[in-house]
C-alpha cells in the first residue's frame, strides 16, 4: 500500500485544490492546513484507485480501507479541541 500512496499522493498533492480555509460563518477554522490538504490528496488519491483499470497487483482494497481509515482519523484529529 506504501507504494501505491507514494505513486499516487505526489501526484494527487501537485493537483490544484480548493482553498482550506473557512470562508464563511460555521464553517471549519483554517488550522492546520497540512492536515487539511492530506485530507483533500487521500480523498483524490481514492478516486484515482476506484477509476484505475487495474487493482494495482491485488492493492487496492488495502488501500482504499487505508484511504478511508486515514481520512477518518484525521478529520477526528481536526474536530478536537485547541487546550
């Protein structure tokens, strides 16, 4: 999977993405904008495995789980609270 995440996320990261930061009332504050463009690259890089023609020699569903657990843990880690 390291592998496949090597190949994909430079590539998914080079992208042009939307602007992190919060624009409008109620929306997520613009902290930690590596997190958030880690998010954005999983997410890109997701897509990209789904649409691939091939399973990347028996990968991809490890990676996707991994996709999916990693996008989960850091949207947990930017909904905690500054102390």
């Amino acid at each position: 999977m390291a592998g496949v995440l090597s190949v994909v996320l430079p590539s998914a990261m080079a992208q042009e993405t939307t602007p992190l930061t919060a624009t409008t009332p109620g929306t997520e504050h613009p902290h930690h904008p590596n997190i958030r463009h880690t998010i954005q690259a999983l997410e890109t890089a997701e897509k990209d495995l789904k649409a691939a023609p091939h399973d990347f020699g028996g990968h991809r569903e490890d990676a996707l789980a991994a996709c999916d657990k990693a996008i989960e843990q850091l949207k947990i880690c930017l909904e905690y609270p500054k102390k």
